[in-house]
C-alpha cells in the first residue's frame, strides 16, 4: 500500500533540470518546494485540478509550470495578482492561484496586491518570505531584516537608510475586503503541518466563493543565507518570525470578525458583482436606461487625436458610453502629454459586441483629428479602407493616401460660431455616428446629457448635434472630392 506519493496536481517528471528528472531546481533546504506540495495535496483534495490556473512571476517561483499539472501563466514581475484578477473575472468557473516571492510581491508588486486585495478579487494569494531576493543572488528584498547582511547590504540593512522591514499581513488585514490573512512557518515540522491548514483553506474560500484569501509563508533560503538546511530552519525561529509573527489576522469564519466581515460584503465591489448586476449599477448610478441592444455591429477601433483643451477624453469617454448604454463592450485609453492645456493628446476608443482583450488601438478603423500634429501622427495607421475625419478649421492638407475615405469638417469654426467652441468634439463625433453608423444619433442624444458635468451646456452640445447633422445633409461623403482621398 502506498501511503506517501507525489501531488496528481504535479508532473510525474520535472523537464526542467532535463529529461526524465524528478527533482525540482530549487537549492537543498529551500521552502518553495514544501510549498510546492502544500498546495498541490490542496489542489488534489479538492478534485480542481482541471479547474486551477496558476500565476507565477519573475523569481525562485519562475518555473513552477514544469511542476505543476494545472493551468500556468508566466506574469512580468510584480504583476501576479492583476494578471490572476484578469483570469478570474473573464473565467469565473476557474480557481486562480497567484504564488509570489517577497521581492516580487512586497517589493516591485506592492501595488497590483494592495489594489487586488482592496478590490476583494476572489483569488489566492500564496506569499513565500524569505527575507531576500533569492534567485538573482540575493540582494536585499522589502523583507530583509534590518542588520542582516545581503548582497547590496554588504554591512547590513541599515534602519535609517533603509528602513523597516515591510510586514504584508500587516498591511493586507489593515483593509476591510479581504476574508482570510495569515502568516505561517516552515521551520519543522509541526509548523508545516500549521501551514497545510492555512494553505487548504485559502483555497477553499475561494472555491466557496468568499473572497480574497493571503498566505504569508515563512521559508528558508540556505544558500543566500550562506547556511545549512538545518541552520537555515532555526534562523527562521529565531530571527524571521520574532519579526513577522506567525498567526491569524483576518478570518470571516471566526465569530469575532464575522460581524465586521458581513459589513464589508454588504459593500459589494464590481469584482465581485455579476455582469449583470454591475451593469445595471453603472445604469442607475448615471440615470439612464439602456438602449434596445445591438445585436450586430462590425468592431470599431477609434482614435481621438488633438491638443489638451480640445475635448479629446471626454469625446472618447462620449463614445464609450453610447456603447455601454446600448449593451455593447467598450474600452477607452487617454494619453496624453503633462500640460493641462495645448499638450499632446489622444483617447484610444474600441466597440465591439464580445469582450476586449486589450484596449490599445494601433490600426484605427477611424481616425478623429482635431488638429494637423494629429493627422501627421496617425494617418498611416488607420486600416485600408478606414476613415478620417478632419478638423479642417485647424487642418489645411487632405490625406496622402487613397486607400481610405477622408472627410473634412469646421468642426471648431461651426462650434464657435454656435456660441461654444469647446463643443468641437460633439459636432466630430456626431459625424463619426453619422458616417459609420454607431452609435445612432438618438442615443447620442440620450447620452450626453448624463455625460456633462455641467448641466447648462446641455442645449448647446444638442445644437451642436443639429449642426452636424445639417452639415452632413449638405455634404454628404461622396460630394467629397476624389483628390481628398474619399471614395
């Protein structure tokens, strides 16, 4: 009878120190690989297996897809838990395990966990503290202790110079969303046997659907520490967990906190909202009711292109509302220069009837240019065929290309001599809604209201909604001459 074998959640061989091999390459005495297995016999135990996709960063913890028999992705540094967010909310039936190094997580990552958690994103958090950045030699790390001696502490970490050592439970249980924080130890046995509980069951809120769960594993790392196995394990004991204390810090199970839990649940965050549930709050919150949906439309990918001042976000954040409002997915991504006013600028716009993977926009389907610095910069961007629209109160040529359709419109000179010239960019979009057929100008109509901040602008943007239409009835785009570029 078998009565100890290796995690079905593992491979049977381990390709990465070569053929047939089934050692890991973690140095002797390390914790990964207890850790390793700790969360594999959860895994197991729990039969989701298929179900599981695990995230691992730069560090130690690099090549945890030659072990682990689950889903894997390789994330860029620090960024474990916004690329295990991204997988859970876009496949809700699979259980995310993001697995990170002090470094990683406390140091470059500090962010992406401090937001994940804030935002209660229902994933498990397994956070090994060493106390150093282990695999690019050992350089001091968040977590190093001040007086110990690292590569780049040569002297040891200095308290003035350096500061104090970062304690993340600390930190993550100091927020109200998170369920479940605890910080456990891999220094013998009976701690690991502690630590298997804390691992089980941060996986296992998960899988109940409770919320975010952190597990805060102090490991050993013999070889930076310039340490044996067993000299390594102690000097956790002895100086790593008077430090980092081991223990609970946040348990929604446990009836002193569940009070406290239950009012940061009624507080719901759209992580943990359903689509439709989120939808019909982003509904509510601008008072509009949405459109009939539009059941086909062909993607558009828009870029908005001016100077600050010129209406180029709100244009952008315009259009993306329409779309929310009629059921369809959008994105909307400004960039822009760091002057308030007559920097660079431009919003990135994508509508599609599926989600958005990306919200970049590098081939335009259409091509708003409110000034000539904008047609400069974009025109050989957009896709064959695609659209400019142009500014031509600021734009004196026509396009270069003849692949494309070119239409050019006073949009500021018609905005001024209507009483507002910063309504430029409803009379562009209008045009946009007109000559591509989304969204249709009713909706527009509908939409800008709720749009505008300030509300005695509201008749003035519909009078620059008229104007646009007036304006393409009189020039309609083929009246546009050939040697513009329109066809």
């Amino acid at each position: 009878m078998v009565k100890y074998e290796k995690p079905q959640s593992f491979y049977d061989v381990f390709e990465r120190k070569g053929p047939g091999q089934k050692v890991t390459h973690y140095c002797p005495g390390c914790g990964h690989g207890t850790a390793h297995k700790l969360i594999a016999e959860a895994i197991d135990e729990f039969g989701v297996q298929d179900r599981t996709i695990f995230c691992s960063p730069v560090g130690c913890s690099v090549f945890a897809y030659y072990y682990f028999d689950t889903g894997n992705i390789q994330c860029s540094h620090g960024r474990a838990p916004a690329v295990a967010s991204a997988v859970r909310r876009t496949h809700p039936d699979s259980i995310v395990i993001s697995y990170q190094g002090d470094g990683d997580l406390a140091g470059i990552g500090t962010a992406e966990i401090i937001h994940a958690a804030n935002r209660g994103e229902n994933i498990t958090v397994y956070f090994v503290n060493n106390a150093i950045y282990g695999m690019t030699g050992g350089q001091m790390a968040p977590t190093t202790l001040v007086g110990q001696k690292t590569m780049t502490t040569p002297m040891g970490r200095n308290l003035r110079r350096d500061g104090n050592p970062i304690g993340m439970c600390e930190l993550i249980s100091a927020l109200k969303t998170p369920v479940y924080v605890e910080r456990v130890s891999l220094a013998d046995g009976k701690k690991v046997l502690r630590a298997r509980k804390a691992v089980r069951k941060a996986l296992k809120n998960q899988i109940d659907g409770k919320g975010f769960s952190f597990v805060e594993i102090l490991s050993p790392c013999p070889i930076n520490w310039k340490m044996t196995p067993i000299e390594a394990r102690n000097w956790v004991v002895e100086h790593l967990e008077p430090i980092f204390p081991i223990g609970n810090f946040r348990d929604v199970d446990a009836p002193e906190v569940k009070e406290s839990a239950e009012t940061a649940r009624l507080s719901m965050t759209p992580a943990m909202m359903d689509d439709e549930t989120l939808y019909t709050t982003l509904s509510t919150q601008r008072d509009l009711e949405a459109d009939k949906p539009v059941a086909e439309l062909t993607d558009q990918f828009v870029k908005i292109a001016g100077f600050g001042g010129q209406g180029v976000m709100s244009a952008g954040v315009l259009l993306a509302n329409c779309a929310i409002t009629t059921g369809l997915h959008a994105t909307w991504l400004p960039s822009y220069g760091p002057e308030m006013r007559g920097g660079t600028a431009n919003a990135s716009v994508i509508v599609s009837t599926e989600a958005i993977g990306s919200p970049l926009v590098n081939r335009p389907t259409t091509l708003i240019a409110m000034n000539g610095p904008s047609l400069d910069a974009f025109e050989d961007q957009v896709v064959p065929g695609g659209l400019i629209i142009a500014n031509s109160s600021m734009i004196s040529r026509t396009a270069t290309r003849k692949d494309l359709r070119f239409y050019p419109v006073p949009a500021s000179d018609m905005a001024q001599k209507l009483g507002f010239l910063g309504a430029a960019n409803v009379i562009v979009l209008t045009i946009h809604a007109l000559l591509e057929g989304f969204p249709c100008v009713e909706t527009l109509r509908h939409v800008v209201p709720h749009s505008l901040k300030r509300k005695n602008l509201v008749e003035m943007n519909m009078k620059m909604i008229d104007a646009a239409v007036e304006y393409v009835a009189a020039n309609p785009v083929e009246a546009v001459p050939q040697e513009t570029g329109a066809r």
